[in-house]
C-alpha cells in the first residue's frame, strides 16, 4: 500500500457512532492502509448525534460556503474535520443543518426511516466529491462502505464522468447484510435524475430498499468485497452476474492481508 492515495466514504465510524460491522470496517480498513504506508482521507456525514466537543470537531471554512443543489433546492455544504487521536487520522464530515442537525443517525425514536434519507444521500456523495475536488486530491481507490454512501459510485461514473480527478480512480464497494428495513421515498428516482442521470440506468431504485440501494452501488464499481459473512440472497445474485472482481467474506483477524492483496492485485492491476 506503500504511497497509494485511497478515500474511504462511509455512513458510520467509530470512535464517533456506536460500533457495528460497517463502523468497525470503517474505521479498521483505513488504519491498516494508513499503517501500510498508504494515503487516506475518510469522509463521513456530521449526524447531530456525533458529540462534536468531545471529539472535537471544527468547521473548515475554506472548504464550506459551497452550495449543493438538491432536488432544485440549494443546500449549503458544511465542512468539519476531527482527529482519531490514537492513530494519527483526520475525517472529514460532511454536514448541513437541514439533513444532518437531528439527533439521530437514519430513523426517528419510533424506528421509522426519515423521509428525506435519499436527500440526504444525494448531499453526501456531492459533498464528498466536491470538497475532494477542493483538496485536488486524486485517489488511487475510492472505497465506499454503508448504505449511506452508496450513491457515491454512481455520481462518480454519470454526475462527474467528465471529471478528471477522478478518471484513473478505481471504486471498491464493501457490500454489508445489515441494511435497514422498507423502502427510502417512492421519489427518489426521479430527484435523481433531476441531475441528469438516465432513469434507465437506476432502474432498480423505483423500488429504492436496501438491496437495491446496493444494486446501484456494485453496477457502478470496479471491485466488491463481502464485507458480512450473510449477504441478502437477491443481492448475491446481482453481484455474481456481474463479472467483476469480488473477495469473499473474511473474518476480520484475516482481513488486513486479504484486502491488501485484493487491493494490489484486482483492484489496481
């Protein structure tokens, strides 16, 4: 990983949301790359349940102002920046009071989705692409982890195809089982193509669960890696008709070698 540039884009981390398997990952995947020699950045979204005094985030100002349109509505990009102290890494939120001030992560305290969750999807993957562009950093691997982030890989290919940042960048999707339950709003198609993306080629969002969240998201990688040991049957299928490099489900006493090497020897070959 000695000198390879790679940017983790991920709905959950740890120390700063409560640990599952995508926060785990999240966080274990860039230390073992930073440890290897590699160059990170991690992006995540700035939930207004993140403790900001205890972790101590701070607004960038030269990174925010910018104003992201959504849906036809224009939505100001707020950049924060912290530090995981133990291990020498800097993350990145992306955040904004109307999609990320609520004291919650993706549901309500009754359990329910909120209704703007593909909105706030579409905020993210801008977000994150646009602040990139800010840094002028190019990334070797672009790794996407959590549902959250999935629309990152489709921006990237038709919102900025013709950006040239991003044109040797290669995008690994870990695909999780633990997704979330229903459907985000029967629209959300439609607000994306807003953007000018094809509806065609989000077909599978007219019903936009979390499988087919995923659907869209594996379509417009490179490589995938099966980041939980159980993966939704319909979205095993999906992934082995696609004839892309894939890496199996490896514990995660095992992984630091076998996602290095598939890093080395599928993703960037």
């Amino acid at each position: 990983m000695n000198g390879k540039k790679i940017l983790f884009v991920s709905s959950e981390l740890v120390p700063y949301l409560p640990q599952n398997e995508v926060s785990l990952m999240s966080y274990e995947t860039p230390r073992m790359v930073n440890s290897n020699g590699g160059q990170i950045r991690i992006f995540m979204p700035r939930y207004g349940n993140i403790n900001e005094r205890r972790h101590q985030l701070h607004e960038v100002i030269r990174l925010s102002g910018m104003n992201l349109v959504i849906n036809d509505m224009d939505m100001p990009l707020i950049i924060k920046v912290a530090s995981i102290p133990r291990e020498r890494i800097q993350v990145y939120f992306i955040d904004n009071d109307e999609y990320f001030k609520r004291k919650a992560t993706f549901s309500d305290a009754e359990g329910n989705l909120f209704k703007d969750n593909d909105q706030r999807a579409i905020f993210f993957a801008k977000g994150v692409v646009e602040t990139v562009k800010k840094l002028n950093w190019t990334p070797d691997i672009i790794h996407v982890h959590g549902w959250m982030a999935s629309l990152l890989p489709l921006y990237l290919r038709k919102f900025y195809a013709d950006e040239p940042l991003f044109a040797d960048s290669k995008i690994v999707t870990s695909v999780y089982g633990k997704g979330f339950d229903g459907e985000l709003d029967a629209d959300m198609i439609k607000k994306i193509s807003f953007d000018g993306i094809a509806e065609d080629s989000i077909a599978a969002l007219a019903q936009p669960d979390y499988n087919n969240l995923l659907k869209v998201a594996v379509d417009f990688s490179d490589a995938i890696i099966l980041a939980s040991e159980e993966i939704p049957e319909d979205l095993q299928n999906h992934i082995s008709n696609l004839q892309k490099p894939v890496l199996p489900y490896v514990t995660l006493q095992e992984f630091e070698e076998a996602y290095a090497n598939f890093y080395d020897t599928e993703v960037l070959k």
